[in-house]
C-alpha cells in the first residue's frame, strides 16, 4: 500500500518512474503515426495506462516537497488520497476512451 500511497518513497515506482518515462518518449510518437489502425488500440490502453501512473508518482514528488512548506506535513496523507483519486478517476475516464471512444491518440489528433 505504501508504494500505491507514497509512490516517492518507494524503489519500485521510482524504477517504474523512470522507466515510463522512456516508455512514453518511445511510444507517443508511435501511436500518431499508427493512428487510425486495429494496431493503435493496445498502444492507446497502454498510453492510458502509463500517463496517469507516471503523473501520480511526480506528483507524490511534489506533495512531499510542497505541501510541508505549504501547510503541514501532517496533511501529506490527506492530500496523497485526493492524489490517488484524481490517478483513479483519470485512469478510468483513459480506459473508458479507449475503449468505447475513439481512443486517446485520435481524441488527442481531432484537436488539430
């Protein structure tokens, strides 16, 4: 639970971090140029996937760093909930677009 909760504080999602940060360097680009096709779909659920994930472990960054500052670091738990339910909530609206939407790259593209 710490790992999901306080993603920063972890090896793991720190290693995942930085993973997913050449993962999606690699595979944004891939999915513009493979959009609109069948083989788009497993790129946009993984996008969908990687984005919110990635976002929620810098963002963990940014609460540990700020919110003391801020306020207090008794509210660093408190505001790693809301961040896990906005992670969740996007996470959900990506798949949901993916799925029964036009996906998240030819949503993305209809903006040009």
């Amino acid at each position: 639970m710490e790992t999901i909760l306080a993603p920063d504080t972890a090896k793991v999602a720190t290693t995942f971090y930085h993973k997913s940060s050449i993962a999606l360097a690699v595979l944004t680009p891939v999915a513009f140029v493979l959009s609109p096709s069948s083989v788009n779909l497993p790129i946009d659920l993984t996008l969908g996937v990687l984005f919110p994930v990635h976002a929620h472990i810098a963002l963990n960054y940014v609460i540990s760093d700020y919110v003391p500052l801020l306020f207090s670091s008794s509210l660093i738990p408190t505001f790693r909930m809301g961040l896990l339910g906005v992670t969740v909530v996007t996470a959900t609206g990506l798949l949901k677009l993916n799925l029964f939407g036009p996906g998240l790259t030819e949503s993305i593209k209809s903006l040009w």
